[in-house]
C-alpha cells in the first residue's frame, strides 16, 4: 500500500492531478476539498494516499489531510458507497461539515451531492455516526517553494465542468450551475467552490 507520496505538482486537472516524484510520473484523483489547498504547479507537495485495486486499474486517491483520507476509508466501508461516491462526498463538503450532517441526521443535505439517493444518505447517518468519533485528527498538506515545472492548462470554465462531471453532475447541469457562478471567481477552484455551492443551495 502506497501511504502518501511526497513530490512536485506537475499539473493538475480537476479531479485528476500529476505529482513527479523522483522522476516518476503518478496520477492521483483527489476530492475538490483538497484542491482548494493544493500549491501552483511546480510547487513541492505531501499527499495522504489511498490506493484501489480493481480487476482492471489500480487507482490512487490523494488527499491533503489524514482526516480527509480517514473519511475516505471509512466511507467505502459501506455498503452502495465506492471510491467515486466518496470522492463526490468529500468534494460536496468539508470533513467538519459532513460531521455536522450525521451529527444533525440531515439526510436531505447529503441527497444533494451527486449518486446519494434518500436510502444512502440515511445509511451514512446510521453507519457512520459512531465511526466518526474516532476518526483521527489530520495534518495539512505540506507545500514547499516553486520547482519550475512547466505544463499546458485548459481553460479555467473547461476544467471546472470536467471536474463536475467527473464528480457525477450531468453536463446540463453543470452548464447551469457555471452559468450562475460570480463573475468574480476565475480560477479553476474558484468555478467549481461557488458551482458546488450553487448545487447545494
């Protein structure tokens, strides 16, 4: 098992990102909540990692905190939640914030992130109301000065509705949800932090 990987950010294409690490190319999917924390590209970074082996890909989740990984893990315990549910999970709210769903029983809340139906979300709340009491308390991430690796970005708008649809949203969706994000948000994170909000609005 590949526990965390410390390198340079090579790119980063939400969900998807690129570390360098001694020369080794890794791809990582990540949840948004750790790309909002993520360095520039060419920037030194530690990432917690958890690694899936199916029959036909071996696939590497990143995250930027222990706590975030430790949700991870325990959401892919339960039943009718995979890898994707609990990346869209994690994405859809901060670790503090899903707590505060099971903590409240707020089933309609979690309904609203992409792949929970009504039975899931009330399922997360039973099954996972005593594992998060001993969830462990995470670190961040750490980033370091940049390292001058170059590589080609996509357009902001394009990489955010890639992100989404990767995350579940449908591509109608996500036309409407970009179509009401603040003029002012022009990063990739920036689109898809207020697209996200706009869905669970």
């Amino acid at each position: 098992m590949i526990g965390f990987l410390r390198g340079r950010l090579a790119a980063k294409h939400p969900p998807v990102l690129l570390m360098d690490v001694g020369g080794v190319g890794y791809e990582i999917e990540a949840p948004m909540s750790t790309f909002y924390g993520l360095p520039a590209v060419g920037a030194d970074v530690t990432l917690h990692t958890h690694l899936v082996v199916r029959e036909d890909a071996h696939i590497l989740f990143g995250f930027g905190t222990e706590r975030e990984r430790s949700l991870f893990r325990e959401l892919i315990k339960i039943s009718g939640v995979g890898p994707r549910i609990a990346l869209g999970i994690l994405s859809g709210a901060s670790v503090d914030e899903f707590h505060r769903c099971v903590e409240g029983q707020d089933a309609a809340s979690l309904t609203r992130i992409p792949g929970i139906g009504r039975k899931t979300a009330e399922r997360l709340i039973i099954e996972m109301r005593d594992r998060l009491k001993v969830l462990a308390t995470g670190q961040s991430l750490e980033t370091r000065g940049p390292a001058g690796i170059w590589a080609p970005a996509p357009s902001p708008q394009s990489e955010a509705f890639s992100a989404l649809v990767a995350l579940g949203y449908k591509p109608p969706e996500v036309a409407r949800l970009l179509q009401k994000v603040d003029p002012s948000a022009t990063t990739t994170e920036e689109l898809i932090r207020h697209a996200l909000r706009a869905a669970n609005s």
